[in-house]
C-alpha cells in the first residue's frame, strides 16, 4: 500500500514560513480546542469519509504574494478536489472544485498576512466524498514597504462583506496594486515597477489587470499586465499610449484610454492637442481603434487650453481628458467620463459610434436639474437598477467633490438627480476620485488625492473608511464580492 505525506515547506531566510503539518486533530475529524465551532464547517453538509490514503501527497507553499497559499496533491483515484479553510476569525470558506484527475492545485485567497488557517481537503467522485485529514498553514508577510492603512467603523454591522481591489500610489515610489478585505486589510499586494492608476480583478477571476503607462527605461512599454493571483506575470497585453484606465469586455478584450494627439491649425497658429480615444486589445493581441473625442466633439480653437506632459515628454494642450470607462452589463455599451468638457459619453463597443453626450451643452438630454449634473466627472459606472453613478471631481477648487446617481428617462428624453453623496468634511479631490456601487446598495468612493476610501449609505452616513498615511493616494477602487470564480 502506498504511504500518504506532507510535504511542508522548510524555513530558510529567503522564504516565508508555511507550515503545512497535520493537526493534533483525531483521524476521525474531530475538532481542535483553539479552532472552535468553524471547523465543523470544514467537511461538506452531507459529511464525507476519512481516507488519508486517499491522499498520497499534499503540499501547501507561500505563492509569490505572500498572503497567497498555493496548496497542491496527488491522489491515489482520480477525483475533483476542493479546499475548505478558516480566515483570520475562523470563519471556513471553499475554493472552487478543480477539474477530475490525480494531481492539481488551487489558491487559498482572502487572507491577511500572518494568518493562521486549518484545512482540509475534499475529493469527489462522481458524488461519493472522501476528505483529508485537518492540516494548518501559516500565512506569510508582506512586504515592508507596502503603505499602511487605518480603517474607521463606524457601523460595522452594516460593513458588506467582500473585497476593494485598488491601486496605493506612494508618491516617491511604485504604486502598488492592491486588495483589501472588509476588515480593512491587505490581502493581497504585488508592485512591479508600474506607473498605473487601475487594477481590475479579471472576468473569470484567475488574475489581475494591471494598468502600465509608459515610462522610459522599462522593459514594458504602456499596456495592461495580466498577473495570476499567485503572483506569476503571465502576459502583458500592449496598449500604446495608455494612460489611466481601462475595462475588460466579456470576451477577453480589454478597452483601453489612451492619448490621441493632433496637430490642429487656426487662423495660421499650429496647435498639438491632445484628445483621447478607446482602443481594444483582443486577447490574440490585435489592436483596433474604436473611437475617440474627436469624433464626439471638436476643439474650440479660439481658446487654448492647459498645458500637460503626455508620458512621452510631449508638451500638449489637454483638451477633453477623458478620464474614465465604465460599461453596461453585457459590455456592449461603454460609458466615458470627460473631465475637461463636463461631459459623459455613451458609446457602442461594437461599432464606435457616439449613441449620446450628457452634458449641460448637449441636447441629447433633457436635464431636470438646477445644477449642473456633470462637473469635471472622473469616472462613470452603470447601477444595478439602470441608473449611472458619476463621480464629479468639480470644477471649483472650492467645492466639495461628489458622487450624484442620475436616472435617464429614455422616453421623456431627460436625465435626473436621484441621490447625492458628499464626504462629511467636504473633501476635493484635485486628481483621479470614482464611484462604484456596492452589491448592497452603498456605494463605494476613492477621495484619491486624499488617500481615502469610503463606504456611504444610501442616506448619506459613512458606514466605514480606509485612509493610507502622509503622501500616499489611491488609484481608482472597485468592490469585488468574491476572489473566486462564481461556481456554476
């Protein structure tokens, strides 16, 4: 009969400590004392069978993220296995099956570092269960110069549970991409030397998106990486001239904002503006043009605009700085933010053509409002009842910034004011700033200049906020239910 190990990994000063040893647990499953009620949770609700033989081999290893545990066996049958574990308060959670066969591996996920968690693995054949014994694994630590955080609660019975996958932007140093958990924790960090302001967990949720400008010297030109939750660099998709988000259709295409600069001519005077436009990325690499400003709208030329340095170095005339990308459900709308001309555009994925500009200058709608619905937005995403949420940096260095939920009426032809939330200490955000929904009904907001997160009710009253220290901002933010793929 083959004999069942573990295969631990051994301490030495260039790895983190993970011990992945069996507990004092009797063979029969029963509980540790200082694991308590949740480790009941760690066998299916039907029970399954205690076969340790089962297992000829299982090993649990820090990842390259340090807070990531990659556990991975053989088996003697061929089987589909899942991992339940304990978080930081013991609470158990499943990873998803992986596919039948003899050997695999999965991410334990979620986890602060320093964590310690009891596992136990399940092997399903066709319905019939058979489990491991209890193990327990120890997180490891993150790196030293990962920003610090300091979470406030006010109401944290109200707290959704769940994750804020963001980017920490120190200001003399790489910007981090980062998740935390609703505890207000990192979970997850992984810096490569990049220089962008959005991370996004992939559809399917195998991986990290990671926004890239470009910056001289690197080995990456402007782009999204694709990293995989255990930290391994799998692609890099190549975006010339991105500059500072991007969104990920259903297909795999990414859509990314980039500079569109031209040189434009009035009345004798050449002029180099600078517009935006939409590329996508297929996943085979091809890219396609699929809109930009200038096709919305046109420059007035007999005024000049502000003066910024493009990535490149290129002195240019900052135009409609379209700033954000938020798309409908089935990713064939997108909708862009224009911070410079108070502007929200509707666009189709498929084609590129303008559907219609929400704007105090545009007819598109009717705005049955007395104030201006649109102030130098940041961002626009679609909620789940059909409305839009922008995020208004505001013109007026002197005014709070804002969120404000607008309802469009499509027969009426209107657009309206359903809800406004400002920060109790009225701050202005000078750059960057978004708004996402949360599955709940709160609603998410990165005060990036002001290094802040923060979770509001729909009444207004801040239910909890996340604040980096001195000279450290945050990149756009997005509240993720889950880090797993949703299971069938």
């Amino acid at each position: 009969m083959r004999s069942s190990h573990i295969v631990a990994c051994v301490c030495c000063c260039s790895c983190f400590l993970l011990v992945g040893c069996p507990t004092d647990a009797p063979d029969s499953g029963g509980v540790p004392r200082d694991t308590g009620q949740a480790v009941l949770e760690l066998a299916p609700d039907g029970g399954c069978t205690l076969d340790e033989a089962m297992f000829t081999s299982i090993a649990a290893a820090p990842a390259a993220v340090a807070t990531v545990i990659e556990v991975s066996w053989e088996l003697e049958q061929a089987a589909a296995v899942r991992v339940l574990y304990t978080d930081a308060e013991g609470d158990a959670h499943a990873t998803p099956a992986q596919p039948m066969g003899q050997a695999g591996a999965t991410l334990l996920l979620g986890l602060p570092q320093q964590t310690d968690t009891t596992l136990r693995l399940v092997a399903d054949q066709q319905g019939s269960q058979t489990c491991s014994g209890l193990l327990r694994a120890t997180t490891g630590s993150l790196p030293p110069g990962l920003p610090i955080l300091q979470t406030s609660v006010p109401l944290p019975d109200e707290v959704e549970p769940g994750f804020l996958v963001t980017v920490v932007i120190p200001q003399r140093a790489a910007p981090w991409a980062a998740i935390i958990d609703d505890k207000g924790r990192y979970v997850w960090a992984w810096s490569g030397a990049l220089g962008g302001t959005r991370a996004r967990l992939s559809r399917d949720r195998r991986s990290m998106l990671l926004l890239n400008s470009y910056k001289e010297g690197s080995e990456y030109g402007a782009g999204v990486h694709r990293v995989a939750l255990d930290g391994t660099m799998l692609a890099f998709h190549e975006a010339p001239e991105a500059w500072v988000d991007f969104a990920e259709l259903p297909d795999g295409t990414l859509a990314v904002l980039v500079d569109d600069v031209r040189e434009l001519s009035h009345q004798g005077e050449l002029r180099t503006i600078r517009g935006d436009a939409v590329v996508l990325v297929r996943p085979d690499g091809e890219l396609v043009r699929l809109w930009s400003s200038f096709d919305a709208s046109w420059p007035d030329l007999s005024t000049h605009y502000a003066f910024v340095t493009t990535a490149r170095g290129q002195e240019v005339e900052d135009w409609s700085h379209v700033n954000g990308i938020g798309m409908d459900r089935t990713g064939d709308i997108l909708y862009l933010s224009a911070g410079a001309l108070n502007a929200i555009f509707a666009v189709d994925a498929g084609t590129g053509e303008t559907l219609w500009e929400l704007s105090a200058r545009s007819d598109d709608w009717l705005i049955q409002d007395p104030d201006p619905l649109v102030n130098a937005p940041h961002s626009v995403t679609p909620t789940p009842n059909g409305h839009l949420l922008v995020f208004n940096r505001m013109a007026d260095a002197g005014a709070c910034s804002e969120v404000v939920e607008i309802a469009l009426d499509s027969a009426a032809g209107s657009a309206r004011r359903v809800w406004t939330g400002q920060s109790e200490d009225c701050l202005h955000v000078d750059f960057l700033g978004n708004a996402e929904p949360f599955p709940g009904g709160d609603t998410m907001i990165s005060w990036s200049s002001m290094g802040r997160l923060e979770q509001l009710r729909p009444d207004g009253v801040t239910v909890r906020q996340i604040s980096t220290q001195t000279e450290t901002f945050f990149g756009f933010a997005q509240p993720e239910a889950s880090l797993y793929p949703a299971t069938p």
